[in-house]
C-alpha cells in the first residue's frame, strides 16, 4: 500500500515539472482546431477592420472636413458604421466558438479524469484524502480552458502582430530596429530565471489549496465525531493554519506572477529611451526625423504584443500546474486491470481454488502467508478468525481487488488475472462491511446490483433480505430519498438494503463480509433463512463473528496469521476441539 | 441593488479596509500618471528632436523611465493591497464558516451536502475574490476616466457632448435588460457546479460500492450526465452573454460614428473648430472604453450575486441547537445520572421513533440498550448527547435538562464510540488523542489497551505512527471498532456510550473488552447498545426498545417477561433462561 497522504502534508511530484505537459494538452486541442483556426481567422479579420476605422476618420478630417463636404462626411461615417458592426460580430462568433472550445475541452478533460479514476485501485483512494480527488476532478479541470483557448489564439494572434511590426519597422531603419530588438534578450533572461520560482511557487499554491479543501471535507464528513470530542477549537485551529499557509503560496504565486507586466513596460521605457538616443545621435545623416518619430512609435507597438505574450505565458504557467496533476492522476499506473490475456468469463460456475497464494499490501509485510483451498461450486464456506487475521483479505483476492503476491487464484479453472474484472465481478455479489448509500432513492439504491431489475425483483430481493417490511412502513416507501451517510436511515436499515442490492444482483458467488454485523437478532435469523434458500447453487464465503450464523456451512476455515489453522464443517471441528472449538465455546 | 453582499464583504475586509481603499486611491493615481508619458513624450518631438534642444534629451528620458518605474512600482504596491485585503476578506469568511460548520446540527448536513459546501468554499469564494480584487478597482478606473473624460468634452463643446450622451441610456437598458436575464443562468450555473462536485465527490467516496457491482460504466454516464450539464449551461451563458456584447460593442463604436458625423457637421458649420474635433475624436475612446467595459462589469457582478447568496447563507445559517442564553456550564465533572421523561421524538414529524418514554440510568452503572433493527436505539445516543432536540418531555442529565446545559459541558460528559466509524486521516495515536492532542503518549497506549486495540496496533508497520486513511480504509471493521473506543475512553467521559462497537469484534476480545470497561480507571456510566445478548446481559439494566415504548429491567427479568428479548435469547442460545411468563407478544415473531 503506496505511504498514505494526510491532509496537511502536500503531495510530491514524482515527474519533473516542464513544458512537455502543454505538448500533451495538444491532443485535447487538435479536435477543436479547425473551429480554433477559424476564430483565429476572424479575429485576424477583426483586428485589419480595426486598422481601417482610423484611416477612414483621417480622411474625414482631412478632406472631408476642410472642404465643407458634409455628403461626403456622412458617407465616411456610415462606412464606419459599417466597419463597426462587421467587426462587432466577426467578434461575437468568436466568442461564441471559443466558449464551445473550452467548454468542451473541459468536458473532454473532466471525462479523461473521472474515467480512469473509475479504473483506478481501492489503494489510490485509500492513501489520501478524498478532497485532494476532488479538487482535481472540478475545479483544476475548470482552471485550464481559458490557457488552451482564448490563450492559444491571442498567442498566435500576438505573434503574428510582432512578426508584421518587425518586418515593418526593419524595412524602415535596420539599426533601430535592433535597437528596439534588444530589450528581448534581457526579457527572456529574466523569463528564465524566474521561471523555475515561478512554476514552484504555482504548484505549493495549488497544493495548500488542495490540502485546504481536503480538510474542509473531512471536517465536515466527520462532524459528528468533532462535536462528540469538542475538537471544534483545535479544528479551527488546524484549518486556520492550513488557511495561513495557503494565504501565504497565493501571495507568492501572485505576487510572482504579477512582475512579468512591470518588468516588460520598464523594459519597453528604456528601449525606447535607446531608440531616441540612438536616434538623435545618428540623426544626420543617416536617420531622418520622420523616421526617428516613426520608429519610437513602432518600438511601442513592437512592446504591445509583446507584453500582452508576456501575460499569456503567466497565466500558462499557472494552467501548467494544474495539467501537471490533471495528468499526473490520468497516468496513475493501473495494476488492476484486464491483461491482454483477459476473456470474459460469460456463465461462471464458481468453483474456487487457491494454490499457495502469498499477499503482501506492503513489500515483505506478508497478510496471507500460503493459502490452499479449493471450493467447489455451490459450496458455503466460513472464514473465522481474529481480527486482522486475513479474513477479508482472502476475500479481497477473490474479487480481485487485490492482485495476488505470489501463487495463483482459479475461478472455474481461469486465472482470475486472465478474466476481465467486468465479468469476474458482476457475476460477484460481494457485501462489504461498509454498507455505502448512493444519493437517490431506497429503489435505485437496490437497483445498482441488477440496472434493469424490475420493481417486482426489487420487492422480492428486499423480501428476502427482511427489508421489505420496514421500507413499505415509510410513507414514500421504496421511493423514499435518502443520502449517502443519510441521516433518516439506522446503520442496520442501510445494511439491509445494502444486502438487498447484493442480492438483486443474482451473483454466482456470494461474498459476505460481516455482512449481519448491525442487524438484530431476530431480523437475522430471519434474513438467515430468506438468503438460505438464495444462496442454493451459489458459492458462497461467509465472514462472521457470531458462530451461530455459520453452523450449516459447508466448510468452516478459521484463519490466523494469514494461514487456514484450521478446515472443516462445524461438527468436525467441535469435535477436533482446536481453535474453532474453543472460539465457539467461548461464545456460549 | 443587493446592497447586503456589498455589506457583507465590507464586514469581511475589516482590518483591512485602509489597505484595500489605499489600493482604490492608488488606482487612481495610476490612472493621473498614466498621462504625464504622452506629454513628455510630445515634449521630446517638439523641442528636443524638432526644436533641436538637445541637452534637454536625458532629462526627458530619465524623467520617462522614472515615470514608468514609478507607475509599475505603484502598480506593485495596488497589487499587494488587492491581494492583501482580498486574501484577508477570503480568510475571515473562510473561518467563519468553517466555524459555523463545526457548530452546526446534523440536519444541516442531510440538507447541505459536503459536495455543495465545498463548492462554496472554493468555486464561490473565487468570486468574492474577483469583486473585491478586480470589479472594484476596475470600477473606480470606469469612473474615473469616463467623468474626467465627460468634463474634459464639455467643456470642448457640451452640444457635440450631449448629442453623444444620447448613447447611454440605450446602453443602460441594454445591459439591464441583459442582466435580468442571464442573472437565474448564472444561479443555474453555480447549481450545476455544485451538483458536479456533489455526485464526484460521492463517487469518490462509495469507490468500494462502485467496484464490488462493477458499475464504473454506470457511474461514468451518471457523472457525464452532470458533467454535461454543466457544460451546456456554461455555453448558455456564453450565448446570452455573446449576444450582448455586440450590441454594447455597436453602441459604444456608434459614438466615433456620432462624432465624425455630427462633429464634422459642427465643424462645417462653424459651431467648433477641426482643432477641437481633432482633441474631441481623441478622447472619444475615453467614453467609449468604459461604457464597453461596464457591460463585462455587471456580467460579473451578478455572478458575484449569485456566489455571495450561498456564502452568506452558510456563514449565517444558526443551528436551532445552540446554548441557550441562559446555559448552564459545568466545569466539574458530571456523576452521569440519566433520565428519560415522557421523551418524544421523531426525526420528521410524523413518524416517532420514540414514544412517550421514561427511565432512568444511574450514575457509575451499566446499562444495556437491545432492539430491532430501526427502533431507535443510535437516536437515544444521539438525544443523551443533544445532536437532536426532543419533540415533546425531557432529558435530564445530573438532575438538570440537557437543553438548559452548555453543549460543551454535555460532550464533555458524555463519550460516544460510534457505530458508523469515522477516522481521520491522521495517525491512530492522533485519533485515539483527538479529544485532546497534547495528550501524552503513554495514556494513549493506555487507552488503546483499555480497548483491546494495543495489541494488532503494535503488529502494524509504523504501530501507532501508521496513517490511517479517512473512515479508516485499511482497517478492518473490528479494528476500526477498537480505535473508536479508544478514542472514546480518551476522552475521560463521565457517560461512555459503546453504540454497537463490538458487532465486529471477535468474542473473546469483547469479554475482554467487557472486563476493562467494567474497570476503568475512572467513574463513568456506560451504555452498551448491542445486538448480543452477551454483549448486554450482564449490565445493571437493560433497556429493550421496541416500536417506541421501552422495557427496563434485569437480564433474568427481561427473559421472563419480555417476549422480544425471550426470542433473542433463545435465537442465541442463552442458557439458563428463567421460565417465562410475559404474555406480551413480539411484532417481530409474528412477521
């Protein structure tokens, strides 16, 4: 198990930190990169509209005007007119297409993000906080449309207009030009040093953001517990802390990322100071004054696109460090997944064999220290046993939640690495000790084991479980909206439905795994015999403490220290007078 | 206008209001500086380059670069009071709710859901920023060049001023037009936001669910459901907002259009000179700009709106189980008497789950609480500790209603090891001492003893410094039992409540448990809920819960009379039963 994250501890990048992040983002580009290239186009039309309104207003005011032709200043302005309004939609069309972009890149990301996270391992929720998921999948997703939009085809659009103003201001005088030139050196120097602080100073910014939010979550999830204690003071106190240090990486980054501006237009200041010295210096013969005053103009239109590339760059920087989590939780390797082997396993038998199997959630710390066993299909096995002995473990492997260390896992005679995790565990009906409530309805809640179980088979899986009877007691009945950790609903109510889902689910192997633990006793027996009838023709592990619900077991295995101490049916064992005799009498 | 999210960020900045007006005062002294450049540089055409005054050169030029340097130093220093008194405002609504979080009642939390509140404080919260960091500022820029702008024209020629004044109420009633429309678009958005973090959140947390029922595909379509709402209502607002921009893009730009064509007609006729056209033209663009930018403005104020409805609404949502004014505190410790009188309780209201019910648990005693499932065993815990209020009757604790007494003296007083487990993502050393984290290292072993938990805590890798996932993934259900009581232990209780803590947990170790509890090193009342006849029959009392109503009484006077309790037993083989002679008949016997 990979060393678990805590809340206020920040999450280290394995990959180093660079730009080969933006070549990925390509790919979600490329689809919308002939409506980008159009809006690129039209933006380009816009911005030569633009360049014709002050030419038509000169010649106004210096033709039309002086000569008292008032015809010709009504046409001039009309022509404008026009120009406007051209400009103005080739605008809105831009907008719009570059609204559909991004919103449909973030939507393309989102989708990349939650998919593998639905691949991902128990082991990848289990070491860290939920809220640092979270926080990837909404709002970081959210943070990079605008860089890999709008950004992208005003950095083209800007380039473009440096190249033009280059060309144009060499044409006219090579030497100043130059001299306009040489501030970008000194510009991308001060780029480069900055920029490792600066894409540092991003990611802490990003990660005490997440560490915020993972606290805000668990906070709240764990309210109850804080209230019970009186951790609110000390709570306050931690959240107050983490808020401090989040305070403090947003000043840094900001900070940092508001001093590329200043540092351009002093930049753009002194090159144009050189350009008047140079200018006046050389001003006879070789420069003329005309051209001395063109050229200081140029120097700052040169500078206008270049600081409008130097806040793009900024705002990268910034879209930078949320792709570099973004991708980093789509790359998070998958250790549990289809083979290229895999076939699905379409009718399964459930004969079950375990042949020397060896687990170790950590390297060495070996939970399962040799299993043998084999459990042919219909049979009911037990598995008793201290806590932590390896119970759930041995159950975890039968539903490949867990890949085995050492050995091999058989269902039906397959490897279970060569048959493909959908089939191996929809064909599972595997009760969990935590019994988790979707948000929903009591129904869909059942209905999440069979997604086309009719609302009789609904009935009739909530009847087996002995669930029936309390939920036809609510008034909304099945219909009735509950919560995941819902509030209306006791842990024994949502146990039940949770065994109802298990069941509807028509599995061929039944794992239960202190599956009874909140129910009372007489629900139990009754639900003991309801199931009893469903687990026919079913293999089936039963995990329990309370003995008396495995007595009619086909085998009963009590484990300890990671080994079957161990096997054999209730009477066998009693009469063996070993570990399970003693266990058994102890209940009594 | 909603004044009250202005005067809610106003309250926020406090403390640093001088910063945040000083950050306006400089804006506009940026915007002053931002016209010396020009003249100087007209300056340097004229005279020096022109005029030929050339010593004048590096005066100029140097009094160029300082003017930037002083313009960029104070766009520094605007930055650092945007961002030190927006950060501030963050800060101060960030702990206020939080705080009000850590007060707050359950019912509140099955109402506002953590996906929804992590919205707020996160996706809202941006919003509060952006107005306090950027609309202001900008607003201030709005004003101040389009009135310095307007006094300039008029005073050039306030006929050509007014005739392009005509503009404005057009643009107005553009953009108020606009905002009434998209204002429930951007509501709507802020919902779906949260919806999106509501169901990632959920499927995050039910990943166990979602595996064992190999559902990932499900999920994905659910989750694409809400990820592709929430683009589409991104896109609507774009829509709205794209067909409004260039109407107010088209009003602006109409000015320039006036001003040729009525400025050139004036000039014509002689009512103003081609110089004063020339100098009108030129500032044209200083009434223009922000009349285009006051449209992306109320864009994003009624986002603003909408952001600051919902962060007020946590911030100021009061728990209706509060101290009441006149609370009584307890510093002492409690003797831990109990008593129920004609309580009533229903978690809606018309269902009790509690009916009219009445006993009393002794201090230093240990009572045992059994009963169906759903019959309200988890909400007798629940009412001894005030996270619900009674619907009619009383909960005394030491003599004295638990609603008079301080919430803190109560859970103080009274310990609850949960059924549905919750651990942080701390160390179990850290969650055993959450109760009190200066605790020392010894007593938290002590209590991890106590509750039988010392011992595979130790078997761990890193014993009690291993991190514990939150709700403790990782550990088993047993496992995750005894750090519960641990954790509860800890805390010194003078009423410790074990609410089903040992369902999981094998025999042998809930004797042993059993047996420590029994000998605490302090005085304590304890209250066992169990589904175990064994985990219960050797209490002073038991309490068996049934459709409401209780029956109290002994183990061997429970078996006697009471039938549900009589059934229990028998189901799990108790021996020893007195012969019974209740005549009352179980609901659940005959189902």
């Amino acid at each position: 198990m990979a060393k678990r994250n805590k809340y206020d501890v920040d999450e280290s990048l394995e990959q180093g930190f660079d730009f080969s992040k933006l070549k990925r983002s390509i790919v979600y580009v490329k689809p919308y990169a002939k409506l980008m290239l159009l809006a690129l186009g039209l933006s380009m039309l816009g911005s030569l509209l633009g360049l014709a309104t002050p030419i038509l207003l000169q010649k106004a005011m210096d033709v039309a005007i002086p000569n008292g032709d008032i015809n010709m200043v009504v046409k001039l302005a009309l022509a404008s007119l026009g120009l406007v309004v051209v400009a103005t939609i080739f605008g809105a069309i831009r907008g719009v297409i570059m609204s559909y972009c991004g919103q449909s890149i973030v939507y393309d990301i989102r989708k990349d993000v939650f998919d593998h996270l639905q691949i991902l391992p128990f082991s990848y929720y289990d070491s860290r906080p939920h809220g640092k998921i979270l926080v990837r999948v909404v709002n970081y997703v959210n943070s990079v449309s605008d860089s890999l939009t709008n950004g992208l085809v005003n950095a083209i659009l800007e380039l473009l207009n440096l190249f033009f103003i280059t060309g144009y201001m060499f044409s006219i005088n090579v030497r100043l030009s130059l001299i306009i030139l040489s501030g970008m050196p000194v510009l991308l120097a001060f780029i480069l040093l900055l920029k490792n602080v600066q894409k540092k100073a991003n990611f802490d910014n990003n990660n005490k953001n997440s560490n915020l939010t993972a606290y805000t979550c668990e906070a709240i999830e764990g309210v109850k517990v804080s209230q019970i204690f009186r951790r609110q003071k000390e709570n306050q106190k931690i959240y107050g802390r983490l808020n401090r240090e989040y305070q403090k990486a947003w000043y840094k980054a900001a900070y940092l990322n508001n001093m590329m501006g200043p540092v351009t237009e002093n930049l753009k200041q002194w090159v144009l100071c050189l350009v008047y010295i140079g200018g006046i210096l050389w001003i006879s013969p070789s420069v003329e004054i005309g051209v001395l005053i063109a050229m200081a103009t140029y120097a700052s239109k040169f500078w206008q696109p270049v600081i409008s590339l130097a806040n793009i760059y900024n705002n990268l920087i910034k879209t930078m460090s949320y792709l570099e989590r973004i991708f980093q939780t789509i790359d998070e390797p998958v250790d549990i997944c289809d083979g290229p082997e895999a076939k699905p396993l379409p009718d399964m038998q459930g004969r079950v064999e375990f042949q020397n199997v060896r687990f170790a959630y950590e390297k060495d710390y070996y939970v399962l220290k040799g299993v043998d066993l084999t459990v042919e299909k219909g049979q009911r096995i037990a598995l008793v046993g201290p806590t932590g002995s390896g119970k759930s473990t041995i159950v975890n492997l039968i539903s490949r939640f867990y890949n085995v260390t050492e050995g091999k896992l058989l269902i039906d005679g397959v490897n279970i690495n060569d048959i493909t995790l959908h089939s191996l565990r929809s064909q599972m009906g595997i009760m969990l000790q935590d019994s988790f409530i979707f948000t929903g309805t009591i129904a869909d809640n059942i209905r999440y084991g069979k997604l086309d179980a009719t609302d009789e088979e609904i009935r009739a899986a909530a009847r087996a479980v002995c669930a029936d009877e309390f939920i036809s007691q609510m008034e909304q009945g099945y219909d009735t909206p509950v919560t995941e950790r819902g509030g209306m609903l006791s842990q024994g109510e949502r146990q039940l439905i949770a065994f109802a889902r298990t069941m509807v689910s028509d599995p061929a192997i039944l794992i239960l795994d202190e599956a009874t633990s909140s129910i009372d006793a007489k629900t139990e027996k009754l639900l003991q015999q309801g199931i009893e009838k469903l687990m026919e023709n079913r293999t089936s592990f039963v995990i329990a403490h309370r003995l008396s619900t495995i007595r009619n077991c086909d085998k009963i295995l009590y484990i300890d220290g990671g080994e079957i101490k161990e096997a054999g049916t209730h009477d066998e064992l009693m009469a063996k007078k070993g570990y399970y005799y003693r266990l058994s009498t102890a209940q009594d | 206008m909603q004044m009250f999210q202005i005067r809610f960020v106003w309250q926020h900045l406090k403390g640093k209001r001088f910063v945040f007006l000083l950050g306006m005062f400089i804006t506009l002294l940026t915007s002053a500086v931002v016209i010396v450049n020009p003249y100087l540089e007209k300056l340097l055409v004229d005279d020096v380059i022109r005029g030929g005054k050339t010593d004048w050169l590096l005066p100029i030029l140097g009094m160029m670069c300082l003017v930037i340097l002083l313009k960029t130093s104070l766009f520094m220093v605007k930055v650092v009071c945007m961002e030190v008194s927006s950060q501030h405002m963050l800060m101060s609504i960030r702990n206020k709710i939080f705080t009000n979080m850590q007060y707050q009642e359950l019912r509140f939390f099955d109402r506002i859901r953590t996906g929804d509140i992590i919205t707020r404080t996160t996706g809202d919260l941006e919003y509060l920023r952006h107005f306090v960091a950027y609309i202001s500022y900008n607003a201030i820029d709005i004003v101040v060049t389009f009135s310095s702008a307007l006094v300039m024209l008029l005073f050039i020629s306030w006929k050509l001023t007014l005739t392009l004044l005509a503009v404005t109420p057009f643009i107005i009633l553009t953009t108020v037009i606009y905002s009434k429309k998209v204002a429930p678009i951007y509501r709507s958005i802020r919902e779906k936001l949260s919806m999106l973090n509501i169901n990632a959140r959920e499927n995050i947390a039910g990943n166990r669910v979602v595996k064992a029922f190999a559902r990932e595909e499900f999920e994905i379509e659910k989750f694409d459901q809400s990820s592709k709402e929430f683009k589409d209502i991104n896109l609507r607002a774009a829509h709205a907002w794209q067909k409004i921009v260039p109407i107010i893009d088209f009003l602006a730009q109409f000015l320039s259009f006036l001003t040729i064509l009525v400025g050139g007609i004036f000039t014509i006729t002689g009512e103003i000179t081609l110089g004063e056209l020339t100098l009108f033209t030129s500032l044209t663009w200083a009434l223009s700009d922000p009349m285009r930018r006051v449209s992306g403005m109320l864009n994003d104020l009624q986002r603003f709106w909408a952001a600051t409805d919902k962060v007020v609404e946590i911030c100021y949502d009061t728990p209706l189980i509060r101290n009441r004014d006149n609370a009584v505190h307890k510093e002492e410790r409690f003797d831990g008497k109990i008593n129920f009188k004609n309580v009533s309780f229903g978690y809606t209201e018309d269902k009790l789950v509690l009916d009219n019910v009445s006993f009393t648990i002794d201090a230093d005693s240990t009572v045992g609480i059994i009963g169906p499932t759903g019959s309200g065993k988890t909400t007798i815990a629940s009412l001894i500790a005030r996270f619900y209020d009674v619907t009619s009757g009383a909960i005394y604790l030491d003599g004295v209603d638990v609603r008079f007494r301080t919430l803190e003296s109560i859970h103080k007083a009274v310990a609850i090891a949960t059924q549905d487990v919750f651990l942080f993502s701390d160390t179990i050393a850290g969650n055993i001492s959450f109760c009190d984290p200066s605790m020392e290292i010894e007593q938290v072993y002590e209590c991890a003893e106590l509750a039988c938990a010392d011992g595979f805590i130790r078997k761990m890798p890193d014993g009690y410094d291993t991190i514990v996932g939150e709700r403790g993934v990782g550990l088993s259900g047993g496992q995750r039992q005894r750090i519960a009581l641990a954790r509860a232990i800890a805390a010194i209780p003078s009423v410790i409540i074990l609410d089903d803590t040992t369902s999981a947990v094998d025999m042998e170790t809930e004797k042993q448990m059993q047996y420590n509890l029994h000998n605490l090193p302090f005085h304590c009342t304890t209250i066992i809920i169990a589904q175990r006849i064994s985990s219960v029959k050797n209490a002073d009392k038991i309490i068996v819960l049934e459709n409401g109503k209780v029956d109290v009484g002994t183990h061997e006077e429970l078996a006697a009379r009471n039938r549900y309790y009589r059934d229990v037993c028998e189901l799990q083989d108790e021996k020893d039963l007195p012969p019974f002679v209740g005549t009352q008949a179980s609901e659940g016997g005959e189902a």
